[in-house]
C-alpha cells in the first residue's frame, strides 16, 4: 500500500506484483482501506498462490524511532507461553459450527491486523513528521540567530568606522 513502497517494489520485484494499493483513494485510513487488502491477502491464500503471508509495516516506538516490523498473517502464529484453560470437565457446544465461527472471524482477523499496520504506520509518519518539522523550525531559528549576529556585527563595524571618520575630520580642523 502506497507510492513509495510501490516504487520500490516494482525495482526490487515488478513481475511479481500482484496488485498495489493507493492510500489517496482513502481520505481516511479505516475498514475501507483495510477490507480490499485483506480480501486480496484471503483469495491469493485460498487460491494456492501463497504458502505465507507476511506483512511488513513500520511500528511506531516513539517520535523519533520507527522500527520496521514483520508480522505473520497467514498460517496464523499463536502464542505457545498461553496457559491451557482448565475447563473443569465441562464440554461446550458452538453454536454455529466451529467451521462457520471460523469462516467469519479468520478473515475479519486479518482485516483487523491490516488495519492495525496501516494505523501503526500512519503514527509512525506523523511522527516522523513532526520530528522533521521540529528539526526544521529549530534550524531556522539558529539560522536566524546567526544572520542576526552577523548583521549586527557588520552594522556595529560601520557605525565604528563612521565615528573613526567624524573623530578624525575634526581633529584635522
């Protein structure tokens, strides 16, 4: 998703895009941006095109440290520190099938985990951002302070050199 990941892709890996994403279809990054993404991500996977599906955004850590990170979306990858649930013996019915449970809550899992990457990303650029701009509003104002030194320096000199004149044409007289 996006221009500048798409131009490098295409360097790196132009024959085998499947398809990009633009993010200035979507003037807000939410479910709408996320939903084709995921769709894309299920049908390439069902499909038999793709063994692993891994995602790779930028995770925000703070304004000026954005750390790039992969996240395995498809085999899910679960947790092995879990706990088992002591279920005291009692056995549970679902209601739907498991089967159908799981026909709704794997792709709307993936859905969610875009959408998590394109926030963590959007956080990470306005961070970056701002970094940027604070280094650019702190550069202008040493800039500033600099030419202002150096102006009154030369202003100085002058006044010094018009002084020397007037003190030295009335001691001539």
């Amino acid at each position: 998703m996006g221009r500048k990941v798409r131009d490098g892709l295409t360097r790196l890996y132009g024959d085998k895009l499947i398809r990009t994403f633009e993010m200035s279809e979507h003037k807000t990054i939410g479910m709408a941006a996320a939903e084709p993404v995921a769709a894309l991500i299920a049908e390439e996977f069902e499909a038999g095109h793709a063994d692993v599906v891994t995602l790779f955004y930028s995770r925000f850590q703070s304004v000026i440290s954005q750390v790039p990170t992969p996240k395995q979306l498809i085999p899910a990858v679960v947790d092995g520190d879990a706990a088992p649930i002591d279920l005291n013996g009692a056995v549970y019915e679902y209601e739907p099938s498991e089967e159908e449970i799981l026909d709704v809550v794997l792709p709307r899992n993936i859905t969610t985990q875009v959408l998590a990457a394109l926030y963590e990303n959007q956080a990470s650029f306005f961070g970056a951002q701002m970094g940027a701009m604070d280094n650019a509003t702190r550069n202008a104002g040493d800039l500033i302070n600099s030419l202002t030194l150096q102006y009154n320096r030369k202003r100085q000199a002058q006044i010094t050199t018009e002084l020397i004149e007037i003190i030295a044409g009335a001691e001539a007289l």
